[in-house]
C-alpha cells in the first residue's frame, strides 16, 4: 500500500468542508479493514492529505452513527468517542511517531512514542504541550460535545494542518521534498459509544484493537 501526497500551492485555513475545491488534488484513501471482533457498525471513512510549504493538512469524512463526543480538553482520551486517528513515523529507519488522535468534536490527543532503540536508550513517550495544540487548530463539523449520543445516519468531518516545524522540533527532520516518504496508518474507533469498532486503512495483525503497531505503516510519499 502507498498513499502519494499531492503538492498545493497553499492549504489556506482548515473549515472541515470535504468538498472545497483544493482537497480535488488529493487522492482518497478508506478505512476498510475492521478485523477485530466489536459491534458490528462498519462506519465508511475516507481520508485526503495534501502539503505545501509550511504544512501537511488532512480531512476526514465519516459516514456515521451512534456518535458521540465527551472528551473537550487536548490530550482527554478521546478514543472512547467517536474518533478517527492518523499515526506517522516521519524518519527513515525508525519506527518513532505522532499519533493524532481527533474525536468528532474537534478534541486531539498527541503523543510522541519513541522506537524500541529510543526506549532502550533511555527515551520515553512525550505528551505535546499546550504549545503545540495551538499549532494545530481543528475544524470540525459537528459541536464540540455530542451527548447524547446520536443515532441516526449522521455524516461528519475533520481537518487539520500539521506544521512541518512540529516535526522538526520532535524528529530534528527537515521539511520534507517531493520524493520524501513518510510512513503512516489511519484509523477509525470509537470505544465507549453504544457501537464500539476498530477500523484501519492498512491492516494491523493482531486478535485484540491495538493501533500502536508501527509494522503496519504503509508509505506516504510526498509528491
């Protein structure tokens, strides 16, 4: 599996509309592997990635139900919502990454986890500060609190931009060049809702919901 990230000129701000029109340069890619024994919801995702200059951006669009958002504050465990996730390890050779976790209501949680090499020397997983959530504003189309829960058919969408500085600051990487490759999985959840589901756009091999599995990560490669 390989995902190629088309370049545009600039993001502009995130608003969350999947339709706007430079998100039509970007290749969608779709949640479809649930293989882990949950509810039975099967939740269509989709996905798009595009960069310029300063940022690698993102949407997601869900097709949803039985949704729900508790978690208001950065880095509350938003996986217990109805939640979509984006885990990339951005250095060649090294299975260290950011997971951006984001719940329906525009809430992120962001850890660095460090590879086996960083954990023998030594390196924990670093929790992003306050600092950086203010780098990384959310749209998002639905309130920021859904509760109760919503059971009808209920479409919805998210976006971000991820500074490249972000990366550089936790990795010492340079911004990446047409040709880069990162490597990435995405993931859908939702643990707490009435309908609990685990779903990834590269499959993970494992018999209970485990999203930290850096073997799965497929190529993004920056066009």
């Amino acid at each position: 599996m390989q995902y190629t990230i088309a370049r545009t000129d600039r993001l502009a701000d995130a608003d969350a509309r999947w339709d706007r029109p430079v998100w039509a340069a970007a290749q969608t890619l779709e949640i479809t592997n649930f293989l882990w024994k949950d509810s039975g919801h099967r939740p269509k995702v989709q996905a798009r990635l595009l960069y310029d200059d300063a940022a690698l951006g993102l949407i997601f669009r869900v097709e949803d139900r039985y949704v729900r958002a508790v978690a208001e504050k950065f880095q509350d465990s938003v996986c217990t919502d109805s939640c979509v996730e984006f885990f990339v390890a951005p250095v060649p050779g090294s299975t260290a990454y950011l997971n951006f976790e984001v719940n329906c209501g525009g809430t992120m949680l962001v850890f660095r986890c460090p590879s086996p090499e960083e954990r023998q020397a030594g390196k924990e997983q670093i929790v992003l500060t306050a600092e950086d959530e203010a780098l990384m504003p959310v749209a998002h189309s639905l309130p920021k609190k859904v509760d109760p829960e919503i059971a009808e058919p209920t479409t919805w969408t998210i976006e971000y931009h991820l500074p490249f500085a972000l990366f550089g600051k936790y990795f010492g990487i340079a911004r990446p060049q047409p040709g880069t490759t990162w490597r990435a999985n995405f993931y859908k959840c939702a643990d707490h809702t009435s309908h609990p589901h685990w779903g990834s756009w590269a499959p993970v091999e494992t018999p209970n919901p485990n999203f930290h599995v850096p073997a799965s990560f497929q190529p993004l490669l920056f066009g």
